[in-house]
C-alpha cells in the first residue's frame, strides 16, 4: 500500500507531462519563423546583433531550472489562458504586420502564460528572471533609438574633440563630424555607444544574476554604474579609431583595427564592472552568496492535486499556439498596387525653382547607406535652386514593406545623423495647389 501511494505522484506527473511536450512544440512552431525572419534582418545589425546571444542565454537559463518542469503539475488556469491569449493577439499583430517590436515582445506573456497552466505561479516564480531577460531580445522602438542615439552622438564628438584638442591635434567638429589634421571623421549611429550601453546592461545583469543572490540596493548600484562606464568605454574606443585614422589612414580605422577596438573595448568595460560590483560589495557589505543548484526554485514543486478542467485548458491552449502558428502566414496582408515611380512623379522645376546642376550630394555614411537600401525601395535626393540662387533641399524614400522599419521621424534627426548642424527650427505654412 505504501508503494502505490509513493508511486501516485510520478504517475499523475507522467499523465500530465504531454501537455508540457505539446506546449513546447506548439511554442516551437510559434517562434522558429520568428527566428529564421530576424537571422535574415534585424540580427544581421550591429544595434541588435546581441538578439541570438540573449536567446542562447535564455535556453541555458532555463534548462538550469529544468527540474521545476519534471515536478508535479500545479496550474493557474484563469490567469495562464488571459496571458497566453494576449500573447497570442500580440504575436498575430507583430507576424502579420511585419511589426518585429510585437512578435519578439509576444515571448514574455506566451511563455509566461504556458507556464502557469502547466506549473503554476511556483513554476513562474521560477522562471522569472530567464523570462525577464528575454526583454533584451526584444528591438527597441525607432523613437526611443532616435531620442538617445543622437545625444549620445553629440556627447561622444565632442568629448573627443576636446581630448584631441589637448593631445595637440588640431580639430574641428561641425555637429558629429571631426575635421582632424584633414581626416573628416563622421561619428556614426554605431559609434554613439548605445549598443554597447545596451549590451553591458543584459551582461551586467546576468552576472549579479549568477553570481550570487544580492540585495536591491546593490544590484541598482552596480546597474547605476553601468551608464557612465558605457559611455567612458566608448568614447576610449571612438578616441583610439580616431588616432588610427589619423597616423595610419581611413581604411584601417573602418576595417580589422575596428572591430578589434570594439571588442577589446567591451572587455574592458565589462572588467571595470566586475571591479565596480566588488567596490559596491564592499561598501554595502553584502558578500555573494552561492545560488546552488538546490535553490528553492529549482527543485520539484511538490505535488498538487490538478484537476481535469485545468487539464483540458492546457491541451486547448496548445492546441491555440499551434493554430496561430499555423494561420499566420496565412493572414499577412499581400501587395496588390503596381510600384509606384517616385522620380518620375516628381517635377524637376516648378515655379521660379529648378534643380541645381551644380549640386554634388553629399554621401551617406556606409551604415547609414545600409539602411537606407534596407529600408527604402526609391531614395530621390534633389536639391532646388531659385534666380535669387537661394536653395532648398528636398528628399523623397519610399518603401514598399511597410513595416515598424519604415516610419516619419524629424528631420533634424536625419540631418545631424549625417554631420549637419541645426541652426534653428521654425514652424510656418506653404500654399500649394490652392491649399495651406
């Protein structure tokens, strides 16, 4: 009798484990797309060149806690199928409409939402922080990019220009651009420091995270720390390529010695946390502590009784994952519209403006021009000049995956990302057409 009783928990844990393996298949199904899509976009940038890194890590994460998913099956049914639905709708969005900010940010409430059907709140307290890492994954928003990429920029040069000035060079920065001992040097988006600040940001976290358990305030110390080192690293980095461009050429400072000043850099950077976690230990007086592989919340929950019902919304919810799956690329909107001519639509004079002859445009940075070819199908770049020989500049892309990638933004933003300086920003009304 005893042995039947002893036995009973394996053998309703063992019931149950199909609904983890149907669960983990529809999940599969869900996001493989997803991935194979973003090792042929998005991860192929350096701004998101980290993406399968964080996922790596997150697998690695998980099969630490691999023990919670052989216990015995505790369930959140209620709240698991509202998760897991929202979920589901933000991954339809982000899937059909080309929307990558949706369909990798659907990752934390349909995991999630697996979970506590499968394993309960104790299997999402477990699961917690690979959960909550997986937030590094996710592409930041265009505005949010766009609103510290050029700060950082402007920061960077000029920080630069100054210890250039003091090492006897002779400098001259106009916006983002240097002007050093005739090498024009453009500070480019991935010299702002942003990825790098990024990036030590998911480390730094992940090596508190493993190292042992510490209390808040130290964790938000060392995280505090993080932004000034960033920044300190990355202007050491744009200070070396500069001296590099200088004494041994344009090419050298864009090829081999780049990537390896990066890298060098980032190890750098990452040694000084390390060193500014033990100041912070030591201030705080809070020693690690080893989290052991006999945590709390690696070890089996204990057995709980789950009901048929609770049974039933998991296989359902399995089920709906591999439905999505499987009806998303059936739902993505196809173009119908032949391509439109953007140079032809646009008149080469109009009124007393025609376009200037003389102008030579200016040409984009390499990662700048990347973009653009990413982005936009049709890039028309005219400058208009009048009798009075004043000039007006004019820019038309356009792209037909209309995707987060292809958006508005201001073109104060686009100019300084390109070396110009903004005088003066006005608002005013032009009259075409019969309208204002």
């Amino acid at each position: 009798m005893s042995t039947v009783l002893d036995q009973h928990p394996m053998t309703r844990a063992d019931r149950s484990g199909w609904l983890a393996w149907l669960l983990a298949i529809g999940l599969a199904a869900l996001y493989l797309p997803t991935y194979v899509a973003l090792s042929r976009g998005l991860w192929r940038e350096e701004a998101y060149a980290h993406g399968p890194i964080i996922l790596a890590v997150f697998v690695f994460l998980c099969w630490q806690r691999r023990a919670v998913l052989r216990g015995s099956p505790r369930s959140a049914p209620v709240a698991g199928a509202l998760l897991l639905a929202a979920g589901l709708l933000l991954y339809l969005l982000g899937r059909t409409q080309s929307l990558p900010l949706f369909e990798v940010a659907s990752h934390l409430p349909v995991i999630a939402g697996a979970l506590l059907l499968v394993r309960g709140y104790a299997g999402l307290r477990a699961f917690a922080f690979p959960i909550l890492f997986l937030l590094f994954m996710v592409p930041l928003p265009g505005f949010v990019l766009e609103a510290a990429t050029g700060p950082l920029k402007e920061l960077v040069s000029a920080t630069v220009a100054s210890m250039l000035a003091m090492m006897g060079y002779a400098v001259e920065r106009s916006g983002v651009v240097l002007a050093v001992n005739g090498h024009d040097l453009l500070v480019a988006d991935a010299c702002s420091g942003l990825n790098s600040l990024y990036s030590l940001l998911a480390l730094g976290l992940l090596y508190t995270h493993l190292s042992g358990r510490r209390g808040i305030a130290h964790v938000a110390l060392v995280m505090a720390g993080i932004l000034p080192i960033a920044i300190a690293a990355n202007m050491a980095r744009v200070l070396g390529l500069s001296l590099v461009a200088v004494h041994m050429g344009d090419e050298a400072a864009r090829g081999f010695l780049h990537d390896v000043a990066g890298f060098l850099v980032f190890t750098v950077a990452f040694a000084l946390l390390v060193g500014w976690d033990k100041v912070v230990g030591r201030v705080t007086l809070t020693p690690a502590l080893s989290q052991g592989r006999g945590s709390a919340l690696e070890t089996p929950t204990p057995a709980l009784s789950q009901g048929r019902g609770s049974q039933v919304v998991a296989a359902a919810a399995a089920i709906a994952i591999l439905a999505v799956a499987i009806a998303a690329p059936f739902l993505k909107p196809t173009v119908s519209s032949a391509p439109l001519d953007i140079a032809a639509l646009i008149p080469m004079s109009f009124g007393q403006w025609q376009v200037d002859p003389d102008d030579v445009p200016v040409p984009a940075a390499p990662d700048v021009q990347a973009n653009l070819e990413r982005l936009y199908s049709q890039v028309v770049a005219r400058t208009y000049v009048n009798a009075q020989g004043e000039r007006m500049m004019l820019t038309v892309a356009y792209g037909g995956d209309q995707s987060d990638a292809l958006k508005a933004h201001r073109q104060e933003v686009c100019y300084r990302a390109q070396g110009f300086e903004i005088h003066g920003l006005a608002r005013d009304h032009f009259a075409t057409a019969g309208r204002s």
